[in-house]
C-alpha cells in the first residue's frame, strides 16, 4: 500500500469533515442512513481489529544509533514496555553513523540519528527495505547541544560563532584571550591553556556542531561532518566518554546534547545582538523557523534544513533533531506492528513528555505528533 503524502492527507481529513457535515440529521435520507451505518461499522471494525493487534503486542524490536538520545530513549522504552509488557525493546547508543550503519545492513528495524540519510544511504535502504520506498526520517527528539567547559568558579561564558570556531580550531589556545575577554566584561579569566574535547566515533551532535560552525562562523573553513577533522585536542567514544573527559580535567571544552551538561559551564551564543543561553524553548524556535530538506524521499520524509544563521529573538541555532529511520514498507507483520507501534508511542504527547523530564528535550509540536502519527498509521496498514 503506498504510503499518503501529507497533501493528500491533509485533503482526505477536510473531505471527511465536509462529508460528516453533509450527513446530518436534517439533509440524510433513508439510502444515506444506510451507506453512513455501514461505512460507520467497517471503520469502527477495522479500528477494533488494530486496537486488538495492539493489545496482544509481543517481541523483540531491535533499534540502534544516537547516543544524544540516550535518556529520552529509556523513558521511551519503560513507558512503551509499561503497557506492552510482552514487547522488549533493544537500542544501542552506538552513534548515529553506527545506528545507520546497522540499519542499512538489516541488523536492526530502526536507526536513531542526529544527521540525515545522504545520496548514498537512501540507495541503500531502497534495497534494505521491503518494496521500492526506502527509508524516511521521523524527527522524535529536538534538543540544544551545548558547549561545555570546566574553568574552576565559572558557570557561563558569552561567545559569538567565530570565537567558538577558532577556539576548536586551534586559533584560540588560552582562557584569557582578548576574543573570549572582550565578550565576558567583568569575568576573571585564567590563562589556562585550553583542551578541546571532541568525538571520536561518527557522530550526528559533531556533524550538526560542525553544520553550526560552518554555517555561523567566518572561520571555520570547513564542511559539516560527523567525522572530527584533525587530531588535536582529546576525543571520547560517545556523548559519555567526552562529558567524562570536560569533567575531569580543568581548562577542557567540548560539545554535547544539553541534556548532558550537567554542572559543567555552558555557553550563551550570540545571536543578532543578544547572547542566547540554551534552553528547549530556544531550541525548538529555530526548528519552527526551518523548511524541510530538498532532495528528501518524498513528502512523509520530514528531514529538516536547519537555519544556523537566524537572527530571530530567543532563538539558539546550535540545535539538534534527532530522527528515527525506518522503512516506509515492511512486510514483516510482527516487525511491523513494533516497529509503528513503539514509534507511535515516541511521537505521543505521553512519550515527549516523557523525553522533556528524562532529557530535558523539546516536545515536538501537536501538529507534527499527528503527522507523523498518520505516516506510521499508513506504514502499519501496508
């Protein structure tokens, strides 16, 4: 069954709800009556007969990929196996390059990942995935990415793009450089050395920092990518690894999902003539300001082209979203079933919920939970 672009089902929806006018009490007729009845009775049986897949719901569902969704995917598994007690739900914060990797070789039914798909991937899921629709993007979890620092009695510091730039660019090598001083009046800056601290594996949060700088900066001179460029400084395998490094050591700054910042010093970044600090609400202000991706796998790929270089009030450009892939087809019914009901659960005002108290994310709209809630309840009825 091929899956509905959101035009069509946008269009589907009003001609129901002109149609349900039209079958009022006063305008129906006998035939009318009669057509209405039956058609009530078969949606009402077909919505029994899945509300009963649901509920006896029950094995292995395997995902894999980012590590910035750690928390939040915690709370999403107890929360789904809390009302499917018969399902066990297995993700792998391998990182995102990894979780596609794992994906497109058929190892795993989803992939979570903080970058998208490119060319070459969505030629592979053409062929790893059931049908000729390939994979799609489903953005579960939006979420700030911090830059974090350890300088003894320093909470926040103030910095525009170039200076973050040239700080992990090797430019900027002391604390107390005039380009860090001359944003931070007032703050007792040691002559401390600086430690980058940067990814060591493939990684969506690096490839979404390196967008930011690229875009933002005048400085950076190089290409967003999930692999870091360059082998200065120290590296950590995942999210955890690098917070643990910053931790440890004083005079380090590194890069990871807010959710991880902890007690370690943060940055407000400069955007327009205000210095922004990061918050879910900051975040999700650049997200609704951002078009969907060209070159996408049609209309249900809901990838977004991040703006990195807005100048809107209140709104943090070094942002995450983090998606789900999966298939738009699988003819596995019991893959199937898991794969659309546990992602159904994500997308749900519970499930955000949810991933708001475990990682401090941003809850995606009501209006995005109900697309992608269509899209998975097409895929569920392929």
């Amino acid at each position: 069954m091929k899956i509905a672009y959101r035009a069509g089902a946008v269009l589907t929806a009003t001609a129901l709800t002109f149609a349900l006018a039209a079958c009022s009490a006063e305008n129906e007729d006998t035939t009318d009556e009669a057509t209405t009845g039956t058609t009530t009775e078969e949606t009402t049986a077909a919505e029994d007969t899945a509300d009963d897949a649901m509920m006896e719901l029950s094995g292995s569902l395997n995902g894999a990929g980012a590590s910035s969704q750690e928390s939040a995917m915690e709370a999403w598994r107890a929360g789904f196996q809390g009302e499917y007690p018969d399902v066990t739900v297995n993700y792998d914060p391998v990182g995102s390059g990894g979780g596609r990797t794992q994906f497109l070789d058929g190892a795993t039914s989803f992939a979570g990942s903080d970058s998208l798909m490119d060319e070459e991937e969505y030629a592979l899921a053409a062929e790893r995935c059931d049908g000729d629709a390939g994979a799609i993007h489903l953005p579960m979890y939006i979420s700030p990415i911090a830059v974090i620092f350890n300088l003894e009695g320093i909470d926040s510091l103030n910095m525009d793009a170039d200076t973050i730039a040239n700080i992990f660019n090797g430019t900027i090598t002391t604390w107390n450089d005039e380009a860090i001083a001359s944003q931070n009046e007032g703050v007792e800056l040691p002559d401390t050395a600086i430690t980058i601290v940067h990814r060591a594996d493939e990684s969506g949060t690096t490839k979404n920092f390196t967008d930011y700088l690229a875009k933002a900066s005048t400085t950076w001179g190089q290409d967003a990518s999930g692999d870091w460029a360059g082998a200065a400084g120290e590296s950590g395998q995942g999210t955890s690894a690098l917070v643990q490094i910053v931790q440890d050591n004083t005079g380090t700054i590194g890069y990871a999902d807010a959710s991880r910042a902890g007690e370690l010093g943060t940055v407000a970044l400069k955007v327009g003539e205000e210095y922004v600090p990061f918050s879910a609400e900051a975040a999700a202000a650049v997200v609704d300001a951002s078009p969907l991706a060209e070159g996408a796998n049609g209309a249900n790929d809901l990838a977004y082209e991040l703006d990195r270089t807005t100048t809107a009030a209140g709104a943090y450009p070094l942002v995450l979203v983090s998606y789900h892939i999966l298939c738009a087809q699988y003819d596995d019914e019991t893959e199937n079933a898991l794969v659309t009901g546990f992602l159904k659960y994500v997308a749900s005002n519970e499930g955000q919920a949810q991933a708001a108290s475990a990682a401090g994310s941003s809850p995606i709209s009501s209006d995005l939970s109900a697309e992608i809630t269509a899209i998975l309840d097409e895929i569920a009825a392929a």
